[in-house]
C-alpha cells in the first residue's frame, strides 16, 4: 500500500502546485477563522467594562462598541467563507482560463488575432474585476446598509451607494488598464533585464498616484475645502514649522456624507506636504453635531442625521493626534515603509522573472498550450507567493505597532501627552472601538496598539 508521501510524489509536478495552492489558502483561512473565533469569544463574554477601563470608558458605550464589534465579527466570517469557497471554485472549475479565453473570443469579434496579448489581457482584466464587482455587492450592501447602518456608522442613501461605486469601478479601470498595458508592454520588450525596468515604472507610477491621489483622486469622492482661517488653523501651522515640516496647505474633507468614523492624513514629496482633517474628526467642524436642515435643506445624496452626544475632538486633541501623524514624518516612518515596500516589489519581480518561464506554474491552473504574461503575474504574484506574503504581512504588522508608539512617544515630546490621551479615548469612542482583545487574535491583525497600551504608555507623562 502506497504511503501519501509516495503518492504525492508519484503526482505530475503541476498537480502537485496546484494541490499546494489550494491546501495553503485553506490553511490560511482556517488559521485566521481561529482567530476570529477567539475574538467573538472575547466579544461575547465580556460584557462588563473591566476594572482598568472605568476610568475611560461608560457602560453604555463599551455595550455598544461590543454589539458593533461582534456583529462585524460574524459578518466578516461568513464574508470570508464566502470568499474563500467562490476562490476554490474558481480554480477548481477553471474560471482562470475559461476568461481568458472569453477574453480572446471579444478581442477576436474586435479584430484582435492571438498575437495581442495585451488587448485580450486588458479584456480580461476588465472581466475579472467587474466579476468581482458583482460578486462582492450584496456584501458591501449588507455591511454598509445593515452593519453600519444598524450602529448609526452610516451616512449614505442607496442612490448615493450606487453613484459612488460605478464611480470607484470607472475611475479603478482607467487608472488599472493603462498601467496594467505598460507594464505588459515593458515585460515583453525588456530582455533579461525586464524586472528591472518593470520595477521602475511601478515605483514611478506609484509615486505619481500618491502625488496626485489627494488633489485630483480623492475629490471626485469628497468634498475637500481649505481649513478656515482661525485658531486652529494657527496653531496647525506652528505646530509644523516648529519641527520644520514643510507645510502648504490643510483641508478638511466631508467624510460625514459618506461615514460617521473619522480620520486625519499628511501627504506630498518634498517642500509640498498637505494636511487632510476629515470633519467628523473635528469637534467645531463636524456635521453630525449640527442641528438637521430639515427635509428642504437636506443634501438629496447624504442622509441628515444628529447624534446624542457631540463627536470629534477640540482643537487641542486635533493637534495631538496631529503630533502624532507628523512623528511619522519626523521619524521617517514614511520613507521606510517606501523602501521596504519598494525592496519588496524589486524582489517579487526578480523572482518573478525567475519563475515565469516555468510551464508547470501555467499547467496547474489550465494553460497548457499558452504562457499569458498577465496570467503569470497573477499565478506567481497571487499564488506562488501567498506564503511569503502572509510572513511580510505579519511582520510589516509588528513594525507598524513600533512605528505608532514611536509616533505617541514623539507626540509626547511635543507636550501633547495629556490631550493625545483624552483624543485616543475619544476616537475610540466615537468609532466604537472595543478595548479587550485576544492576545494572538491582536498579535496577527492590529497595526495599531490596543487602546490600553498606547494609554499606559501616554499615562505617566499625562499624570505630571
């Protein structure tokens, strides 16, 4: 009787990849609904606000923020599932090389033989990411108009749902095509050195889109105006030209249309750094503490809601957290995740040359008579890769936790330490955050601290 050991090897090489691939994404699944369940278990069991929180937070919102928490939870198990099972089904089935040869079929009504490549590439891509489109609406529908809606997160009418995701797909695909054509285009015609000029245009374009994301991206989204002249706006530009950083410009930008939840964000190269506040960030600013306009006055997209209790920060807390983000520039956190982002694509795609003219990688997923340079970015990048992927994913998790108590203890050398403080527990709040967390389940998933230790760390400097 032949031992699995042997019969494994006694399998084509393709079969064993593929056999790989599945085996690995189920492992990963797997490992991540345990840690899932060890939170909803958290969630469910601790349904009084501990000894250590009763200075920081009231019954009421720690009920809240566990009912919030745990409904994302079982929403995003079942989400996950779904995912999972439809990616199964997808290789097991053949839907890879079934689009593609959909995609050769349109391309040949079109008048596009065999030989373009990048035509019939582009067709596919545009299949595969409408496919997920589709797929993936009722759970974007459920999550925003159940989940969110239920714990008063949401802000937006359906009209205004729709509009906004034809919108994100049009924009998604005339960005995706012509970058995704050039790079085609650069593989075939590079020679032995092709990973070197693909990496490079990668980082370019990814440098572009940073650069221009804000100012010509983002407002086809959100309505993003100047900061008003007036004390904070003040205070905002001494804060930056004491630690010299090059500010030009602060916005604040309607995210209250779209989400309660609230956000601040610096971006630019160089002598031209721009502050982006999103209202409901802000105390003064946010519409959600605003009296409601009444049905003649409200915004045919967005929903006119007011809340019991005031959100945001006051204008010290903004600064904090402000400090905060600007000790990510002044500890150049920014300009190392660049470069490991960077050594990180300049790897995958030397190992990517390595790989790609290997046809056992194109046999295991269906193509056997054909090698798609597209189909063999997506077998390597999405695949062949996924461990590796999961490592880096965890250790850029570790490295991001560093950074953010490296940009608190930075906050804290700016005096912001007592108002940091008071801001963290209210953004907590005000995003229903829960402050208990399974230690592997936080270990695995959180970029940022836990609430309690990012204020045990802020405690002594507040308490002096």
């Amino acid at each position: 009787m032949a031992l699995p050991g042997e019969l494994w090897a006694e399998l084509p090489a393709e079969k064993r990849i593929f056999c790989s691939v599945l085996l690995f994404s189920w492992a990963v699944y797997l490992w991540e609904a345990f840690l899932a369940h060890r939170q909803r278990r958290v969630y469910r069991t601790t349904t009084h606000v501990p000894q250590e929180l009763g200075q920081i937070m009231d019954s009421e919102t720690f009920e809240k923020s566990r009912l919030y928490q745990l409904d994302k939870s079982t929403f995003s198990f079942w989400s996950g599932l779904y995912s999972e099972v439809e990616g199964t089904m997808i290789l097991l089935c053949g839907g890879i090389p079934f689009l593609w040869n959909l995609s050769g079929q349109i391309s040949g009504r079109a008048g596009f033989g065999p030989e373009y490549e990048i035509v019939q590439s582009l067709i596919f891509l545009l299949l595969a990411t409408l496919f997920s489109a589709v797929t993936g609406l009722p759970w974007s529908l459920y999550n925003t108009f159940v989940i969110e809606e239920k714990h008063g997160f949401n802000q937006q009418t359906l009209g205004f749902f729709f509009k906004d995701a034809i919108k994100k797909f049009i924009v998604t695909q005339c960005i995706l095509l012509p970058v995704t054509s050039l790079l085609l285009y650069i593989i075939k015609i590079g020679g032995d050195y092709f990973f070197i000029y693909a990496w490079l245009f990668t980082l370019v374009v990814s440098l572009v889109l940073v650069t221009i994301y804000a100012d010509y991206i983002a407002p086809l989204f959100d309505k993003f105006i100047p900061l008003p002249e007036g004390e904070l706006k003040q205070q905002i530009e001494t804060m930056a030209k004491s630690i010299d950083f090059p500010l030009t410009k602060v916005y604040v930008v309607e995210g209250s249309k779209r989400s309660s939840h609230s956000n601040a964000y610096f971006y630019g190269f160089f002598k031209n750094k721009r502050i982006v506040l999103f209202d409901t960030l802000l105390e003064d600013y946010s519409a959600l503490n605003k009296e409601p306009a009444g049905e003649d006055g409200e915004n045919e997209d967005t929903k006119s809601k007011t809340k019991n209790k005031k959100q945001g920060c006051k204008n010290e807390e903004v600064l904090a957290v402000l400090g905060h983000e600007l000790g990510h520039w002044k500890l150049g956190h920014t300009v190392k995740n660049i470069i490991i982002s960077q050594m990180n694509s300049f790897l995958c795609f030397f190992l990517f040359a390595v790989l790609i003219g290997r046809k056992e990688l194109f046999a295991a997923f269906g193509f056997y008579d054909t090698q798609p340079t597209l189909i063999g970015l997506m077998i390597i990048f999405q695949f062949i890769f996924s461990p590796y992927n999961e490592v880096l994913s965890f250790c850029l998790t570790v490295l991001s936790r560093r950074f953010e108590f490296q940009a608190d203890s930075f906050a804290k050398e700016l005096g912001k330490a007592k108002d940091l403080y008071s801001a963290l527990i209210k953004l907590n709040k005000d995003n229903l955050g829960f402050p208990v967390s399974d230690w592997i389940f936080s270990m695995w998933h959180y970029s940022h601290p836990p609430l309690l230790e990012r204020l045990q760390a802020l405690k002594d400097v507040k308490q002096e």
